[in-house]
C-alpha cells in the first residue's frame, strides 16, 4: 500500500502500465487525492498502453486533466501505435524512463515517483530514477507476484491446465 504526506507533495511523478487491468488504478487514486487536497501540487502521469483505444479510464483521466489543466500534464506511451514521435512509442523501461525525465522533467525538484506494473518496468524506471539523483525514499512501488509463478520467477505447472481450442476475432465498425 501506498502510504504519502500530502502536505509534503509539491511535484509528483507517476508511471503506470496496465497489467490485468489494475496497473493505473493505485497511482490515478494517489493523482486525483494529490491534486485535490494539495493546490501547490503538479503531477505528471507517464501512461504506457498498447495502444490509444486500450487506454484504460482514458475519460476519467482526459476529465480530471480538464479540472487541472495547471498542474496535470498526461503524457502516452504505446507500445504498439505511434503518435508521432519517439519519446512516446514503446514500452516504459529503463531507458524511457530516462528518456521521459530528460524531455519533460530534467530542471524540476521531484518530491515522488509512484510506480505501477510490471516487475521489469517497476524495477527499470526505478534505477532510472535513481540514476536521475532521486532518492530511493521518494521512489515507490508495490511488486505482486501473478497466479503463475513462483517467488523464483519460476512458472509453476498447475493441474488440467485448460488448452486453447480456437481463436476468435471480433471486429466492430472495420477495427479489431
């Protein structure tokens, strides 16, 4: 669990990528309390998605941008579409981690990072972070382990494993 003083939060940098649909939800929560309760507060939200249309709360986060427009700055990265420029292709690592910080953040006082998703990410952004001369105490995160593995990493085999018989396709107004 994310434990923060808000009284303390003056520029808050969050990363997420969503993993089963959960990823954004923590650090969007830590977002909206933030810019509520702190008028002082600027957040940055590095959202990394597949692409534009799996963007997950994509209107309740353009919504809360709307009401903070001064201190809310969204920034997209898809892993699978292009919006035109480097810095906002791929997938969030180690060196987009950097990448991002040098675009967007290079001459700030970053009070925190909050970092959601996968175990490769958290663990890259966060030594990008350090390297960047953030302190380990403002750089946070949770890891949780999947269904699947073991503390090890190891895939554990489970019993009757269910197998795919078919694959199906939905396609609504031409896209898939």
């Amino acid at each position: 669990m994310y434990i923060y003083d808000m009284s303390k939060i003056r520029i808050l940098i969050v990363l997420s990528c969503v993993v089963f649909l959960s990823g954004i939800t923590p650090v969007l929560s830590i977002a909206k309390s933030i810019l509520k309760e702190e008028p002082n507060s600027d957040v940055t939200l590095f959202y990394g998605n597949k692409g534009f249309g799996s963007i997950i709360f994509r209107e309740q986060i353009e919504a809360l941008k709307n009401s903070f427009m001064d201190r809310l700055r969204v920034v997209h990265v898809l892993s699978r579409e292009s919006l035109g420029n480097d810095i906002q292709k791929g997938r969030i690592d180690k060196q987009k981690a950097l990448d991002l910080h040098k675009a967007f953040l290079k001459d700030q006082d970053i009070d925190a990072v909050y970092i959601c998703g996968p175990e490769q990410m958290i663990l890259g952004v966060k030594e990008a972070m350090l390297e960047c001369g953030l302190p380990e105490k403002s750089v946070h995160f949770e890891l949780f382990t999947t269904p699947g593995e073991s503390k090890k990493g190891e895939a554990i085999k489970l019993p009757n494993e269910p197998t795919i018989a078919s694959n199906v396709s939905i396609i609504v107004d031409g896209d898939t």
